[in-house]
C-alpha cells in the first residue's frame, strides 16, 4: 500500500501542473474633464428673538423672499428643497451667571441652480436681503451619470489594450477576461466662492458681490483586470 501510494504521488503532482492557468493582470484608467453646469447650493437665515414665534416668522420671511428671488430667476420650485427649521435657546454669560439671551431660529433652503449662469445673480441678490448663512456650494453636471459609465468604458478598454500589448511583447496570445474589479472614481473640481464673512445678525454695511468660479470637473476611474494567457 505504501508502495502504491508512492508512485501516485508524482501523477497528482504533474497534473495540477498542466491545469494551472497563466494569466496577466493589469490596471487601467480613464478620466474625463468638464465644465460643471449645474450648482448645488444651501443658503438661510438665523435669528434671534425673545419668542420662539418670532424668530421662525423672522427666518421664515427670509425663506419665503429667497424663494422668490429663485422663481424670478427660473428656477423651478421643485429645484427648492427646505432643509428644515431649526429652534433652540441661546444662552449667554452676565456678571458670571448663565442668562437666556433669547429663541434662535435656523432656517435653510437646498437650491439646486440648473443654468449656471444665474449663480451669480442669485447670490448678489441674496447679499441684498437679511439671509446671513450659507452651507456650502457644490458643482455637478447635468449628464454626470453618462459621463461615468463612458469613463468606466474607457477604462475598460485601456485594461484590455495594455493586456494586448504586454502579450505582444512575449509572443503569447490574450484569452478571456479571468476576474475585473472597479475602484470608486474620484471626482475632483474647483473650490466653491467664498460668501462674504458675516456676523449671525444682518450687517447693515453693504456686503460685496459674490464671485463665481465653477472651474473644471475630473472625473476619473481605474479597473483591475486578469485576463488569460494561451
């Protein structure tokens, strides 16, 4: 039995040998750059008053004109998302005793700006008005999610002409695809304008005009591909 067991051992060995499959593994990459067309931003108003009523009516005012302003600029009400309202007493120090100061109301309001071309204008606009707050400005484009899958495509097709290549080189012949695995793109753009620095309460000084510069957008995307070696 021993024996027996001996001389098979050599028959399993060669033959994982000649099952073993050689492939070739390579990465490949693809980015896309545009010019953002469409503007995510969130502006609102704070006030304080000695009222809970009163400081939403005074924030929700500020609510009602900014939507305004957006509708006379072409903006579609359902490009108008209220983010909430947002109610909480504030405290402050005198004579080293904790008072109430009053109710603080939060309003804010998520405009997503479809003609770019009008940032602008709705920010000049909204630095006329008591709005005092701004969340944050984001670009996108209108066909982000095409120009995705067309950079995802041609990621693809670099994986495959590198394989092509690389078995050119060594005189071998590219098989079918083993495995693919796709990283999370990275997509990069240019900072936001800056809103002009205010204190939570209306300055009466005029504030200066807003500057926009949307930049480029990159999209980019990287596939790992094995394919097999004949």
């Amino acid at each position: 039995m021993k024996i027996l067991l001996a001389l098979c051992l050599p028959v399993l060995f060669l033959s994982c040998t000649e099952k073993s499959e050689r492939t070739v593994s390579v990465i490949g990459t693809a980015s896309t750059t545009v010019t953002p067309d469409i503007a995510l931003v969130t502006i609102g108003a704070s006030f304080l008053d000695v009222t809970a009523e009163g400081a939403a009516a005074k924030a929700g005012k500020e609510m009602t004109d900014l939507s305004a302003i957006c509708k006379s600029l072409g903006i579609k009400s359902d490009d108008i998302l209220s983010l909430g309202l947002a109610i909480d007493q504030e405290y402050r120090w005198e004579n080293n005793t904790e008072r109430v100061a009053g109710i603080r109301a939060t309003d804010n309001l998520r405009i997503t700006v479809r003609n770019i071309g009008t940032l602008k204008t709705l920010l000049d606009e909204a630095l006329r008005t008591k709005i005092n707050r701004l969340g944050g400005i984001a670009f996108t484009h209108s066909k982000i999610d095409s120009l995705r899958k067309t950079t995802c495509l041609r990621a693809l097709d670099d994986a495959r002409q590198s394989a092509l290549t690389m078995c050119s080189q060594m005189g071998v012949s590219l098989g079918k695809v083993m495995s693919l695995s796709n990283t999370p793109e990275n997509t990069r753009q240019s900072p936001a304008p800056a809103w002009p620095t205010t204190t939570m309460e209306h300055a009466v000084a005029a504030r200066p005009a807003a500057t926009v510069m949307p930049g480029k957008m990159e999209l980019s995307n990287s596939v790992f591909a094995v394919f097999e070696i004949k």
